[in-house]
C-alpha cells in the first residue's frame, strides 16, 4: 500500500503543483538561465498560490451553473414533452461551443463592465455542450427492457428517472462533466483580458509586454490543473464502475 501511494502519479503532480505555486519565485535563476534577456524573469505582481485558487474558484462556479443547466435541458429533452425541442438545445449549446469566449468577453464587457460575471457566462456557454451531449447519450443508453421493468413493478416516471435512468446514465454523463470542466480550466485564463485575477495573468501580461517566462509560468499551472482534474474524474468513474 505504501509504495502504491508514492508511485501515485496523482500524487506527483499534487506536490509540483502545490510546490511551483508557492516556491515559483526561488526559481528566479532557472528563468534567468532560460531567458537571460528578460529583466523581470519570474512573476511577481501577484502570488501564484492566490492566483491559482482564483482560477479554481471561478472554473468551479461555472462549472456548477453548466453542469445544472446542461443535466437539466439533456433531462428534459429526453422527456416525452421535451423531446421536439432537442434539436433545438442541441444547436444552441453547439452555437455556444462554437462562438468564441472573447467574443463572448467582447459583448459582455460593455455591459458588466470588468468583473467576473462576463467570464462566467463565457465559461459557461463554452461548457455545456459536452454536458448537454453526455446526458442526453447517457439516458438514451439505458436498455427499454429495463425501463419496461421499473414501469412493470409500479415505478412513476420520476422514479425511474431518479432510481433507474440516472444511475445508470451517471458514468456517461460525469465523462461529459468532465471534459466541461477540463475545457473551462483552460478557457478560464482568457478571464484575465476583463481584469478578473487567474492563472491567464501572467500569461495575458507575458503576451503583451513579450515576457515568454511569463507565459510559460502560467501555462504550466494551468496544466497542472487540467492534468489533475482529469486524474481526479478518472478515478471518480473507476470507482462508479465498480459493481
């Protein structure tokens, strides 16, 4: 069991994440080495370790608010009520994954003015097509006999969605979860163009004054992240599998 926790990659990648976030400015002479014509070689305007939780705190707000609206409309357009307005929610989600976050930054700005609140609605537009798609796959992926079965032994149609149709559909619809959530990891460092504090800042600030130490500072976090959570929702469906 012990050497099974310290060949962990999830482990590993926990402790270079928590170690670049709060020693990231003890690797000033790496930098330096690596870009010896940069003054500035590491970021300092902010701490890494308050950027990062930032970062996770805004792709978990969004996160929410897609996953609630995209298990909701997946649920209801699998519904026999819904069910002429699934190619509707499936254009609109589709046009939402496809319009581009800044534009999305682009429109709301004028409106929101500078906050976090444009770059919620951004994530979230760009998060709830994988939801919306898994939950509708999901559902629609539990076998009619065994729906003829809850319905034989006297189950409403609400406990069928919530005792047969769900649980079953749970793997299918946390992998669409998942890739929602990777992207918005991702995504979430363009926030930082409308002044909201994310990992994107030294990325935006390293873009604009050519600063590549900048860039790659932020861009590993955020990797880190994104490689993180996915392990996590690896073994969150390992462990829904099991029988």
């Amino acid at each position: 069991m012990p050497r099974r926790i310290i060949t962990d990659p999830l482990l590993w990648c926990l402790l270079l994440l928590l170690g670049l976030m709060f020693g990231m400015p003890r690797l000033g002479g790496m930098f330096a080495w690596l870009f010896p014509a940069l003054d500035r070689p590491v970021y300092l305007q902010d701490s890494f370790a308050a950027l990062a939780w930032a970062h996770l705190q805004l792709v978990l707000l969004s996160s929410i608010i897609a996953v609630f609206i995209g298990v909701g409309a997946g649920i209801g357009v699998t519904r026999p009520a819904g069910f002429e307005f699934r190619s509707l929610v499936e254009t609109v989600v589709a046009v939402g994954q496809t319009f581009p976050p800044v534009a999305v930054l682009a429109v709301a700005v004028p409106v929101m003015g500078f906050s976090e609140q444009p770059a919620i609605i951004a994530l979230v537009l760009y998060g709830l097509l994988p939801i919306v798609q898994g939950t509708i796959t999901g559902i629609e992926s539990v076998p009619d006999s065994i729906r003829e079965t809850a319905t034989g032994s006297g189950m409403t149609r609400r406990q069928i969605l919530t005792r047969v149709e769900l649980p079953l559909a749970a793997p299918v619809i946390i992998t669409g979860i998942r890739t929602s959530v990777i992207i918005n990891i991702g995504t979430a460092a363009i926030a930082s163009s409308v002044g909201t504090k994310t990992l994107g800042t030294p990325i935006i600030i390293g873009l604009s004054g050519f600063n590549t130490a900048y860039v790659l500072q932020g861009a590993i976090l955020v990797a880190l992240l994104a490689i993180i959570s996915d392990m996590l929702f690896e073994r969150a469906l390992t462990a829904l599998r099991r029988p």
